[in-house]
DNA sequence: AGGATTGATGTAAAGGTTTACATTCGGAGT
DNA sequence: ACTCCGAATGTAAACCTTTACATCAATCCT
C-alpha cells in the first residue's frame, strides 16, 4: 500500500491473478465474472485501495461523468439552493458536478469550453441567460446543455426555472386586491428574458383590472439593490408616485426599502413593497419581505433530471419546464395610505 | 472545419504536414522548432480549431492545470469574494479552478478524493476547517493543499487567513473605548479554531483593560444567525446583562441585532452591537452593522500564490499567513446606556 | 460421441498527448 | 574530403482504461 503512487487496475489484477480486463469487468459488469474472482478481485481492490483513474476512462470512453454548472456569479443568492437540487440528482445518476465561475468574463467562459471539448464534462448546467464563451460561442460544439433560473437566448437550450409571469401575476394581484390603484414596475430589462416575463405578468395584472398604465411607473434596473435604490431616487423626483412598489426580485426590492426608509417613509404604512425570488435575506428586512417563491431546489433537480434524458439521446418532448411559483405573505404589503 | 469530433494533434499534424510530435513542441517549446515550420502549425492549429486534449495531456502528465476549492457551503457570504482571489491568481499561472461543495457530507468529500486521486485537479484550496474526507482523511493521499479563511485541523496544511485575534482585539478595544464594561462574546466555539482565536482576542481585551472576565456573558454559537437570536434570548433569561455584544462573526450579529430589535430595544441606544467578517448584508441591516473587515480577495490571492509555491516543490517558510484585519465603523456601536 | 453452445477469461487495440531516443541533414573544422 | 556536431524532425513508448475479439473448457443436444 505504498502511498507514492495510486494503484492502478495492474496492481490488482497482479494481485488477484487475473487480466485487467477481468478487474475491469468485475468493476462494471460483476455479473459476467465468476464469483469466486469478483470475491479475488474485490479483495485485492481493497488492499491496493485501488480507485480507477477517471482521467483514463473518460479518456477511453469519450465521455466523463461530470457535469459542469457554469454561473456567472456564485454570490448570488438563489445559487447556492438551485445547485443542490442540482447534485443531489447527479448523485441519484452516479455524476458528480463541477461549478464554473465566470464572473461575466468570455475569456474566463472559453476556459471552461476548453474543458468541455477536451470531455472532462458530459453535460452543462447553465446558470447564465446567455453562452458565456464570448464570439466563439456560435461555432462551439457543446455537449448537452440545459439552462436553469434564466432562459438562455442563443442556441434552442432547453429550460428550467419558475414560471416568471404567473408568479408576477401573484404579486400584483396581491397589491390590487389590497387596493392599490398606481403601482410601480421596478426592474425592466430588455436583456434578461426571465424579467422580461415577470413584466408581462404585471403588465396583464393591472389590464385584467382594467387598470391605467402609465409608463412612467416602469423604471428598467439589472436586479442589484443599488438599481432598487437609484429607480426610487428618480421617481421621487417626479410629480406622481406610485402607492406600491413591485419589484423584479429581492435584490431590487431591497434597494427600494432602503430608499425609502431612508427617506423617513414607513413600509407598509406609507408605500407597499413587493419582491421576486424569495432570497434568505427576505425574512430578515425590517420589515420582512413580501415576495414569490422560487422552488429552487426542486429547479435543480428537474433541470439535472432533463439533462440526463438529453444525455440518453432522448429528444425532450418539452424545450421549457416551468414550475409554479408561491406567494409568501410577509409584512412589506398592505393597503394604500388613503385607503386606510 | 467538421463540428462532429473535435480536432486532434493528429489532424494539425496532418495539414501541417509535420510529424504530431513537431506540432506538441510547436506549442509547449516553439524555440526548438524552426520559424517555418512553427508558422505552418500555427497556421493549421487555426484552421482546425485544434484545441488540446486536457484529458490526454493529464493523463500523460501525471498531473492536470486545474485547481480544486472545496468547499462546505458556497452560500457563505465570505466564500465568493475569497474566490475570485482564488481565481484571478490561478489564471496568472495558467490554471483553472473548479469548486466542489461538499455540504458537510463526507459521502460528498469522498467524490472529491477520487477527483483528486485521479490526478484532474493539481492542488487544492480547502474553504473548510477540516479535511472533508470522513475517516478516510487519515490514509489519504492528497496534492498539494492550502486552507484559506479558516485553520485546518488535520494535517499540517498551512493556511491563509486573517489575524483573528488582532481583529478580535480592534472590536473589543472600539467597545472598551466606547465606555462598555459589561460585553458579552456571542459564538464561542470549541471545533472552529479561527472562532476559538476570536475569543482570545476578546479575552485578551479585557484583561489588557483589567475588566472582569464573566464566563456568564460569553455564549457558545455555531456562527448562524439562528445561533445570535438564540443566545439573546437566554441571557435575557438571566439577571444581569451586558451592555454590548461582541459577536464572533456578521452571521452572528445580524441574529443578535433582530433579537434585540424584535424585543423593542434600539441599537445603539440600547445595546452595542459588533460582527466580523464585513459580508455585504452588514451594510444593509438597520442600524448598519461595525465590524471587521477580511481582506477577502488578498486572502484568495495569497492562499493560491501559495499553493504554487507548494507546487513547485517550495517549502513555504511559514506555515500560516496572516492578513491583517480592518475595523469598519458604521452605526451599531454608541456609548453604553448609563453613560449617556 | 461429436459438434454446437455457453460461460469465463485473456489479448490487444484504441483514445490523445508528451517526450526520450533515433534519425537525418547541412555545415564547420581539420 | 572526412569527421563531427548541432539543429530539426520523426518514431514509438508510455500514461490507464475499456471492450471487441479470440481462446478455452465445460456442458448440452442429438
């Protein structure tokens, strides 16, 4: 058992007197090697304390039982719920599952397409509405790829994530039952898909309630908290101001608390305030957050159960899951000031 | 240009009209090739979008440019800071970095071992206080290994972090200073050796202020919010109080600062209140959280120029690098109440 | 009893690289 | 003119697996 270097499949077949092909066999197919030489050969495993290099076999085979989930940002707060819903269905499949950062950087992005091409990967995960390998990302060969959180844009992915409208919907429903009539959009993007859609859903709130929309009460943002912060800056400097706040996530919404409390406002007293993602940080605003749930665990899962089909060759019947999103009534939500 | 298999040595070779050996050294060591036969390979490498095989150079070399961080729980609010460090020093060296997340399961820690085992990661960068292998920890034959930002118990693996202690000891001078005579220490720890450092540093600031040291005001806590709030509502249960809390990480006195504010008391009208750490929500609490600022990305950076060191067969002079720690001064510290 | 079938095992190739060693060739030194 | 040297390139082995094919012995069928 010497500790300078690994056993390899060699030191046990030596050990147990038999081919590497028949270690190799007991490893993969036991049912085709006699008992007693799977017993030998099992044995002889455990004193080499052989483990087969994945390199050499990936290398025979084509293929690896990787999967590499690239994010462009493993700080952000859904992360780390979705990933594991992620690997623990790896595991179920007998994969384990690499994580790529590539802070929104294409070179860092063509490193990890390096890497698929040289097969250390089987499959993708990406967390990244967008192919993050730059202008060669047209011509890249990928492997199986599926998006999660955010539809990707380029190249027919298919998709996982929460059903964005039905859950904004939620949201200013909620706000429109509570009585408010002039109720702020925050967050628009034309870029990212995923909000795009959650403007849709209050887009058709306020029309299913007949209600006005103005365009003045839709203010675009990225979803960081200084976005929030900066959208409720600028509407203050406006005549008109919303009685409500319903924001395109979390983040943003946080952003928008923040604002407004430090303009001396009071939450819900003076304005209503609604996010999207339901991010652990929710619970812990003064006052807690009012917001839609993500299933993110159950996101990963799924969206790692459809990677494997595609792995299998079977073509998807669906190129889009979405999952139902929850309302979670906190205490940021209640009725407009002259309603009181 | 065929998208089907990807280009190998062989196919360059080929167009080049050279034999793969020439193309191998054409990329790794162009001087000992002649100019023109250099061009006619970059030429073809170009044509053929060759990119090498990572897997079959590995598996030749012995040894891979990847870089494995593993780490407990990617959602920690330090980790993803710390890891860009990480990268940003491992690209300069030509490596990559991938994360594993091992949730505390040892099942999981095992998946990395055969990674490591199976020469695809050259190194590692351990985010964790213990080595995540379960019993296997013992016989295992590991690369060349760094901890970052908290000690590793088994092993003699060196470390990079900040100075606890010197930290611990800027927030206990800050609460001295302020008049604070009764200071509690929220999140004593017996298993997280950089926590166990904290305290000294808060013991050592009493002593040097010749106060009294009350084993009654100092609490055990694993670090999470759940564990501040919980340890405010038992001394609340006691009679006496402190008039501050120091707490041994921003997790900590973010559960501390609700407690207090959800019992009706103001901070720091009430009760002082310090973290350590600085993770981004410390400015986003009401009031806004004094703490200890890591030098997060100097702590990656340092930790992976390590690694390199060890990778060249350096000896490190020193076994523990530490950084040196700032204090924040925000808005959850004043004078303790009767000294107002 | 003889041929066919089955089950267990072994042999060897292949996967894409790197590199020690061998080869070739032109030119310098005598 | 011959030897020797160095530069440039080629040949082939090695890294560790998996697996198609070959081999062999034992069992079955007629």
């Amino acid at each position: 058992m010497s500790k300078s270097t690994p056993a390899t499949i060699e030191d046990v077949a030596r050990l147990a007197e038999v081919s590497i092909a028949t270690v190799s066999r007991a490893i993969h197919t036991p049912e085709k090697v006699a008992k007693e030489t799977r017993l030998k050969v099992t044995q002889a495993i455990a004193i080499t304390g052989y483990t087969t290099n994945a390199m050499a076999r990936s290398l025979r085979l084509g293929r690896s039982n990787m999967i590499l989930v690239v994010a462009p940002d493993i700080g952000d707060p859904n992360f780390s719920n979705i990933l594991i819903g992620l690997e623990n269905e790896a595991r179920a499949h007998g994969y384990g599952v690499l994580i790529g950062h590539t802070q929104n950087d294409p070179q860092r992005g063509l490193e990890y397409l390096k890497f698929l091409n040289s097969n250390q990967a089987a499959g993708m995960i990406l967390f990244t509405g967008i192919l993050p390998f730059g202008h060669q990302t047209m011509t890249a060969r990928l492997p199986p790829s599926v998006g999660v959180f955010e539809p990707v844009y380029n190249g027919g992915i298919p998709y996982v994530g929460v059903d964005d409208a039905a859950g904004a919907r939620k949201a200013i429903d909620l706000l429109i039952a509570e009585g408010h009539r002039r109720i702020a959009f925050i967050g628009e993007s034309r870029t990212r898909l995923g909000h795009a859609r959650r403007k849709a859903g209050y887009e058709d709130g306020l029309r299913a309630a007949r209600l006005e929309l103005d365009p003045g009460l839709i203010m675009p943002g990225d979803g960081t908290i200084e976005s929030g912060r900066l959208a409720v800056e600028q509407l203050f400097m406006r005549d008109t101001l919303p009685s409500a706040f319903m924001c395109v996530n979390d983040q943003t919404a946080i952003g928008v608390m923040l604002a407004l409390t430090a303009r001396g406002y009071s939450i819900p007293g003076d304005f209503s305030v609604t996010g999207f993602d339901d991010v652990p940080q929710a619970t812990f605003m003064n006052p807690t957050l009012t917001t839609i749930r993500q299933p993110r665990t159950a996101i990963g899962k799924q969206a790692m159960a459809l990677l494997f089909k595609l792995l299998q060759d079977e073509k998807p019947e669906e190129t889009e899951i979405l999952l139902a999103p929850d309302l979670v009534v906190r205490n940021s939500v209640g009725a407009p000031k002259g309603r009181r």
